[in-house]
C-alpha cells in the first residue's frame, strides 16, 4: 500500500478539527486540538488501510487474523517489534525465528512475568532480542510494527488460548505515521528501559487523517486515556455498544448512566470471571437498569471496545480500570469509520445474542 504523509501546521489542524465538527457523527467534544497528519491512501491498494479481525473460539482452525498477521511477518523486509504482554502462539513464534534467521530485524519486549513461558525461551534461545519491564505495574502492550509502515494491535495475547478460546480482536492499520507511534514507545521501552510512568515521551502523531479517516493514539499511563473515553462518551447521541473484560472506572459508568439517562441505546456485555470482582461497575449498572449482559464462552471475553453512534470504535489493550490508565502499558486506538465499526459491530451482536441477563 502506497501512503503519502504529510504533517499539517497548527493552524491547518484547527481548521481540519473545525470541518470534522461538522459531521454529526463525528463527535469530538472537549477533545484538544493538536497538528494532523495527513496520510494519502493510494487507489490502487490492494489492501484495506484498516481492517479488523476477530477471534472464533471453539473452533480449532487457525483464525483469519493470526494467518493474515503470520502473512505479514513472513514478508517483513526490513524490522518485526513485538510487544506483547504474554507470548505462547507456536505459529508467531516460528514466523519470528524464521524472519530473524533471513536476517529480519527481531525484537520483542515480554511482561517480566511471562518470562519464564515455552516460546519466550524459544525466542531467546534462537538469538532473537528481548526485553521486559521488571516492575509492578503490567507490560499489557499487544502490538506488532512490521517495517515501520504497518501496525498489529488491540485485545489479542499472541497466545494459545487468546487464539483459540477468547474473544478477542485484532486491527491492521497501514499507515507509516501510525507505525512511528508504536515504534517510538517501543523504542522508549526496549532502548531506554522506561515503562509505566518512567516511559512519557511525547507521542510523535497522536492525531492522524488517514485517506479521510479520522484516528487518535494514546498510551498510558502518560496520556490517561480514561480522560477521552469518557469525555467521547458523554458526547454519544444515538447509541453506545461496549465489551468489557475488566471494568472498573467509576468515570467510564458514570457516563454510561448518563448515556442511557439521556435516551440512549446503550448496551454491555461483560466477562463472566470478572463480572463480580472488586469494585466491578457491570452489576452496579446492571442493578440501575441498563442492558448489561455476561458472557457465555467457557474461554474470556477479552474485548475491550466501545462503538459510539455507529461512527466512533474505541480499542486496544486498555482495560477500563484505574491500573490501566495510571500504571500500566497499555495503548488506546479511537477511529471514526463507519465501516470499521461495522465489523466491531458486528462481533458485539454476536456475543450479545449469546449472552446472558
């Protein structure tokens, strides 16, 4: 996919954010302006720019998503960048040992606690570089930056049972300006042994246009991602549909309560194993009346997304908890594609039909 990038001034990212408040659907509330940058998509891509996977569990055959991610390591030229909060997945694992045997730049950066797993010493012992974050807080990353043009990420481990047993989703986003964001924090992390809240360099494009489309990055614990959930939640206007594998900020239901106070069609789906646990918000505002549904897989439901409005799709590996969004790792993706929140959608339908009350 041929992209062109180019950066806007300050002045032209406020007359970009001003046209974009025009459209209905696009709601960017008190969000703060900052410079664009503007990617053009070729015509001719034979690919999707974004596009969105999503895990089938109870079924044994390779999913769609992990094919398609092997596919792309398979045909990195120059650098694969992992960082993965726990690595178990045989296939990735000898997609990697094999672009680093063909000279392929490999590096991985592993949660300290996932060390010690079959495929982390696998990786070591084929001479492919690695690090961790060696603190309390989580290493919850879940991206891969194939050549420094393509980004992997969103809910989903590379791991056996995030594959094969979990919810999960898995976004593709072909865009250069997209992949200097995750390089540069894992540069931030693999280079300079920051994470958490030692790691907060300035993300180089936190707002990016990419053939029209609209898209924001944030990492944790430095940009407090919460902040612009709720603030895009309390901006809804028609409908807000939310997967939630560990949900406990008080914030994020508050401005769930006042969606649905407002007439809103809002509708949750919760993990089972989490859905009672300390200071869980599922049963609070199951208990006010809103249509929260549990899980029914024997595996997680490990979604963490929202779709407002059919317009807006929020993800990443971002729980809705406090650790989440002051100590951990973790990345936070809002796109505003009416196409891509089909596909979100569409899984949310799903999983709500096959949930329970």
């Amino acid at each position: 996919m041929a992209v062109s990038m180019k950066r806007t001034s300050p002045w032209m990212g406020l007359v970009l954010l001003a046209t974009l408040l025009v459209g209905p659907a696009c709601n960017l509330s008190m969000f703060e302006p900052a410079p664009a940058v503007e990617e053009t998509v070729a015509p001719d891509a034979t690919e999707p720019a974004l596009r969105a996977f999503f895990s089938t569990p109870g079924t044994r055959e390779r999913p769609e998503g992990i094919n398609e991610l092997v596919r792309a390591i398979d045909g990195a030229q120059e650098s694969v960048l992992v960082a993965m909060y726990n690595f178990t997945l045989k296939d990735a694992g000898n997609a990697l040992l094999a672009a680093h045997e063909r000279g392929v730049n490999v590096q991985v950066v592993l949660e300290t606690d996932t060390l010690d797993g079959e495929w982390a010493q696998e990786l070591r012992s084929g001479d492919v570089a690695m690090a961790s974050d060696n603190r309390e807080g989580l290493m919850h990353y879940k991206f891969v930056v194939i050549d420094e043009q393509e980004v992997w990420t969103g809910s989903w481990n590379l791991t056996t049972g995030g594959t094969y047993y979990d919810n999960n989703n898995l976004v593709r986003i072909r865009s250069q300006a997209a992949a200097e964001n995750y390089v540069a924090e894992f540069r931030e992390m693999f280079d300079e042994d920051k994470f958490g809240p030692d790691g907060s360099n300035p993300t180089p494009n936190p707002l990016i246009m990419l053939g029209g489309t609209r898209m924001e990055f944030y990492f944790s614990p430095e940009d407090a991602p919460a902040n612009r959930v709720v603030d895009l939640l309390y901006g809804a206007k028609e409908s807000v549909e939310m997967m939630a594998y560990s949900f406990t900020l008080d914030e994020v239901g508050e401005a769930l309560q006042s969606s649905a106070a407002r007439g809103l069609d809002v509708r949750i789906v919760c993990d089972a194993g989490q859905m009672n646990g300390t200071g869980a918000e599922c049963p609070l505002l199951q208990r006010d009346g809103l249509d929260v549904r549990v899980d029914s897989i024997e595996g997680l439901m490990h979604h963490k997304v929202i779709v407002i409005d059919s317009e807006i799709v929020i993800f990443g590996s971002f729980n809705f908890t406090r650790s989440a969004n002051i100590r951990n790792d973790e990345n936070l993706v809002v796109v505003y594609d009416a196409e891509l929140a089909r596909a979100f959608q569409a899984e949310f339908e799903q999983i709500y039909e096959l949930a329970v009350d």
